[in-house]
C-alpha cells in the first residue's frame, strides 16, 4: 500500500481570494469513535488564522475560527470537503486507475485531479505543491470523446484493463457534480467542462443543454457560458468554468459550496426532508452579500426548471461562490427537460411549496415572502417566464441546432398543463 492509502488525515490547502499558489489552511483527520462511527476533526492552522487574507473554508460548518471542529455525518466529510471530493464519474476514473473499488474518503480526495471544483486541495506535504496546469486542451476532445465512449461500454462489458486508457483515463475531470461522462479542457479563453454524449441518450444531451442554459438567460437566469464543437461526428458541450479565472500569473479560484452542504444535507434521495427551495433560500439569505438579489435569482431558477420540467434540480445542481471575500449564487448550470408522460402532476427534485414537490404555479407562489418579493412581483415572474418558455422554447433550441426530431421528443416537458391548473 501507498502512504496515501495508509492516510487517516491531510493537509487541506486553499487558494486565497485573487491569489494563484495556494497555501495551507488546516488539517483534516478521519478517525473512528468507541462505537465504530467515523469522525470527521478539521483545525484552521494558526499561521493560516494570523493572516490578514485568510477567508473561511465555508460559511456553515467551517467558520473562520480556532479550536476543533467534529462532525459524524457524512462518513465524517464537512460539506465542503464532500463537495470537493469527485463525483460518480470521476470515483470511477478513479477506481479503474487504481484497481479496484470502494476506495477510502480520502484515496478519493488526495487522487482527484487540481482542478476539481473550488479553491480547496488536498495533500500529505507540509508545502502545498505547485499547480500541475496539466489540462487538456480542446483539440484533444475527439480523444477524449473516445476514452468516455469506452469506458461507457465497459459498464456494459468485461473491463478491459488497457494500461495506456487507465493511465489517459484519470486526466478526465470532474467539477460540477453528475453521473455523465465529462473531462475538464483548456483553451486560449480559459476551462471548459466538456460534457459528452452517450450511447443510451434518448436526444442529442449537448445541444439540448446549450438551449437551456440559453432558454434561461431569455428568461433573466444568471446561466453558465457554453458553446458546442462538433469532433468525430459526435457533439460534445463545452461549460465555461465560472470558479475559475484565467490570468497572465495563472488561475484564480473561488470558493465554492453546494446546495448540499448549504442545506446540511444528504446526498441520498431516502433522507432528502431538507431537499428544499424554502429552506435553501432561508440559509442563503444569512450568507450572500446580496440577499434580495440572489433570493429572487433562485425564486426564478425554481421557476425555470418547474416550466421545462427539469426533475434533476436537486441540491448539488446548486451552489454557492465567492471569488473574492463575499459569497453569491453561482450562475445556473445543469439544466436538462424532462418530457415526462403526466400531463396533470409532475415534482422537482425539491420542495418548492406549500404541496412539496409539486411543479405548479400556485405551489410556487406559496412561500414568495421567503425570496424576498411581494406576491404580484412573484406572479409577474411566474406569468412572463411561462410565456417566455411556452412562446419561445422551440425557436430557441432549433436555433442552437436541436433536430426536429429531438425538439419533437422533449416538446412534453415545456409548461406542462398541470403547471397551470
């Protein structure tokens, strides 16, 4: 065994606000209790807390102060070590380059690649190591489309071990959360997370994505960037990096936390009770800088993805940023419809009203106080998206190349009747 599997703590490095290296902020140790239940212990350096620049890690379990803080959920993750951990895709790029399955917390912590989501990093040396800036670059995203392609039909099939994929395979990267295939790449402009299709897609996902994300801005969303190069005859979507900006000394990073950890809450779907709008807006009232702002921007991001049925709105699809000291809603990103057959009663992923889940206008004018706005502001919202999506939609995802075919198989998930009744 490595050291690193051997490991029950590391050195947990941050990249300060406007910053490029990165410098230690603390110590994290996973140990077990008397009961077998894995503790989680994290201790802000006190060299790191005599900075004048220092910042907190997250602004809800790990406050900038000193003494121990302890935690048990999780596996004994605090949130925002747990949203700095790979995701499925890149747990799974990870096993196959190591071998085998089921790897420690912290295997998957210190193997991930630098350029995981936010300004956090991992590590055993006392000296946080230089940037590897070993990116790929887009022109190798045919390449890559062909690495993603065979680990794909490997679930499928009988692995075969290839050492040269293994060893391509853990340059694929994971950031924003997500089961599909995806590898971070660079360009003169900065970093793309470029998303591609799969085998079993029932549409073209790249392209009906890049409508979404242009769908939302129509309708007043903050969305991430994108654009779609076409490589190998198969598309693949590229999402700016938006924790990410590209300088002449470098890149800089912001803070980030999930909806998830905002929420304290779990990833599982059997323990989602705090999977909620209300309550996510509640926590991100106390923390943002701009609370009537952001508090509006998610009442309308509800809204969106109640109108084009995007039932994976769940709360990793959610995150909050701080390029610099104050904290804010990260631009929308993750937007996929969901053409579903009921036409009288569909849910989100989170409850968004009095009745739960229920992806319906009245639902979502239940709680308006809590986003801050009146109840004829939130009426005008829900009123001019809903016509901006019902008169626009189909215009706007055959402009951004989506076939009439695809636009005829994801046409059910735009304004729904029951979202009316």
């Amino acid at each position: 065994m490595t050291s690193k599997e051997l490991s029950s703590e590391c050195f947990v490095y941050i990249t300060l606000p406007r910053e490029t290296k990165s410098v230690i902020a603390g110590r994290f140790v996973l140990t077990k209790d008397r009961r077998g239940t894995t503790l989680g212990r994290f201790v802000y350096g006190g060299t790191y807390l005599g900075r004048k620049d220092a910042v907190e890690i997250d602004p809800i379990e790990l406050k900038l102060a000193g003494g121990t803080y302890e935690t048990t959920r999780l596996g004994g993750l605090f949130g925002a070590i747990r949203d700095s951990s790979p995701d499925d895709w890149g747990r799974r790029v990870i096993e196959k380059h190591a071998g085998k399955a089921q790897l420690s917390e912290l295997h998957y912590l210190l193997e991930s690649p630098d350029d995981r989501a936010g300004a956090l990093g991992f590590g055993l040396g006392k000296n946080p190591p230089a940037p590897k800036r070993k990116f790929n670059k887009t022109i190798e995203l045919e390449k890559l489309q062909i690495i993603a392609d065979s680990l794909i039909r490997e679930q499928a099939s009988e692995p075969d071990h290839t050492t040269v994929q293994v060893q391509e395979l853990i340059l694929l990267s994971t950031s924003m959360g997500g089961a599909r295939p995806k590898a971070v790449v660079e360009d003169d402009v900065g970093l793309w997370i470029a998303k591609f299709n799969r085998p079993d897609d029932r549409w073209n996902n790249p392209k009906v994505e890049h409508a979404m994300l242009e769908l939302a801005r129509q309708c007043g969303i903050t969305a991430a960037k994108s654009h779609i190069e076409t490589v190998g005859g198969k598309d693949v979507l590229l999402v700016q990096r938006f924790d990410r900006e590209k300088t002449t000394r470098g890149y800089i990073r912001a803070r980030m936390i999930s909806g998830l950890t905002l929420l304290r809450a779990e990833d599982s779907i059997h323990q989602r009770d705090r999977w909620s709008y209300v309550f996510m807006v509640e926590e991100l009232r106390r923390i943002v800088a701009e609370p009537k702002k952001d508090a509006a921007e998610l009442f309308r991001r509800m809204c969106f993805n109640a109108l084009i049925s995007n039932l994976d709105d769940h709360p990793r699809n959610h995150a909050l940023m701080a390029m610099d000291r104050d904290w804010k809603l990260s631009p929308a990103y993750d937007l996929t419809p969901s053409p579903v057959v009921s036409q009288d009663h569909r849910d989100l992923a989170m409850s968004c009203g009095d009745q739960g889940r229920f992806a319906n206008a009245n639902n979502l004018l239940t709680q308006h106080p809590r986003f801050l706005l009146d109840e004829g502001e939130a009426k005008a919202i829900i009123s001019s998206m809903a016509e901006q999506v019902r008169t626009t939609w189909y215009s706007v995802v055959r402009s951004h190349g989506v076939s009439e075919r695809d636009a005829e198989t994801i046409k059910g998930a735009f304004v729904y009747d029951g979202f009316k009744r």
